[in-house]
C-alpha cells in the first residue's frame, strides 16, 4: 500500500475538486459533519485540525471559535490553503506530519481538537494510541471529534469515490475488492472505515467521559471529553 496517498498524488487543486462533487447527497453529508460540530462551539475555542488538508473545515468553522489551526503533512495543500484561507484571519495552516503530534509542538493545549472526514483513515495511524496523543493535546475538558461514514452512506461514499475516480483524482477503484466499509484502488489506494464498536473500544480505552452519534446517516462521530 502507498503511504501518504493524499500528500503524494491527491493534494491541492485535486484536493479541492474532490468536493465539488456532483452529488447532492454528499455534499449533504459534508455539510452536517461540519454543521454538527458548529453546533457544539460557543465561540470561545482554540481549535486545532488534524489532516486538515487545504482548509475546508477551517473555513466554515473559524467564524465559531476563537482560533483553529491545522496540520496537514501536504505542502502543496498547504500553500493552496493561503489563498483559500486568505479572508479567516483567525486561521492558521501549517505543514506537520500528524504522526509528530505532541504537547510540544504547540504553544498551548486545544480545546478541541478535530479529526474528521475519516481523518484516521486518510493518515494511517494506530486508532487507539493515536487518540491517546490527541487527548494529550487537550485542555481540562477539551473535546476531540473524531468521525467516520455511516454504514448507511455506503452506497453513496461508493459512488462519490468513482466520481473522483471518473474525474482522474483517483485511480481505478477496485469495485471486488471494495466492501464492508473499505474502499480499496487499483493502486494502492485504501480508504476504511470504524465501526460504532470499534469507536466504543476507542472512547473506553482513553477512561474519559464519550459519546458516539450518528450524523444524517452519512457520518458518526465520536466525542470524548477529557477530565
Ligand atoms: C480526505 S483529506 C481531508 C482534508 C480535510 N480534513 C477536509 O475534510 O477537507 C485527508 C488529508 O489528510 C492529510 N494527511 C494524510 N496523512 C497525513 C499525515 N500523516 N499528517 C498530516 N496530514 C495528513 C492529507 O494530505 C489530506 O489533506
């Protein structure tokens, strides 16, 4: 399997066109993933974004929160993010391999910290550590979101990939190979997905209080508080 796909052959322009799906009901599903964490700021947060990619997310978000900062480990995402985030002066881009997140690396805790858009996937890492890094990044109770498709989107997440692929963003999507949550390229690319219970075993294992909910029956998410 190809490492860091997105850095290598899905970044910036590519990225971008990604979204502009032609379908009605993933942009749908974009838009209440990110409704749903809106829902949940009062406008007094530091954010920080994981796998932000060009900035998307950061956008719709930064008039909710005090600040956001993103990593992505593409500099070419990075530097379309510049202009595409030219008018959100309380955001900030920054090219960082998500693996080296640490308490270090930034100034000060998050008080929340994002990883959406199946963020977990898209950047390869051990879910259960991994999450146990991005609580240490938290604030006294700092929210992470974590989200992942729906089963029930599947048929639609299937054929937004093959859209991609029509488009040449991706390459031939292995339709065989394709099932039970993972999309799967002749390529090499990979794209998977948590189940509900897998979420529930990460929730548990960090000891803090979390919840796990469905979104439009497209996304779930998982949102752990740390105490
Ligand atoms: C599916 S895109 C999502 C981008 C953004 N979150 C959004 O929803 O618009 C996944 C992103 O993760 C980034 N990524 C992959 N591996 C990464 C890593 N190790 N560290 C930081 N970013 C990474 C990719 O460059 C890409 O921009």
């Amino acid at each position: 399997m190809q490492s860091n796909y997105y850095s290598k052959n899905l970044n910036s322009q590519k990225l971008y066109d990604v979204y502009q799906t032609r379908y009605p009901r993933v942009k749908t599903y974009l838009a209440e993933e990110i409704a749903f964490v809106k829902a949940r700021l009062q406008g007094i947060e530091d954010i920080l974004e994981l796998g932000a990619g060009y900035g998307r997310i950061m956008k719709e978000l930064a008039p909710h929160c005090k600040s956001i900062t993103g990593i992505d480990i593409s500099e070419d995402n990075v530097a379309f993010g510049g202009d595409y985030l030219q008018d959100t002066p309380n955001s900030k881009l920054i090219v960082m391999d998500a693996h080296k997140i640490s308490p270090k690396v930034f100034e000060a805790p998050f008080d929340v910290v994002l990883c959406m858009q199946n963020a977990l996937s898209s950047m390869k890492v051990e879910p259960f550590s991994y999450t146990e890094k991005i609580m240490s990044l938290l604030a006294a109770n700092g929210r992470v979101f974590i989200s992942t498709y729906s089963a029930k989107f599947w048929q639609h997440r299937l054929e937004w990939f093959l859209e991609q692929a029509e488009k040449g963003l991706l390459g031939e999507i292995d339709l065989e190979k394709s099932k039970d949550g993972v999309i799967v390229g002749k390529d090499g690319f990979c794209s998977v997905t948590h189940s509900r219970s897998e979420l529930d075993e990460i929730g548990k294992s960090t000891g803090c209080p979390y919840e796990i909910q469905e979104v439009d029956e497209s996304s779930v998410f998982l949102v752990i508080t740390k105490k």
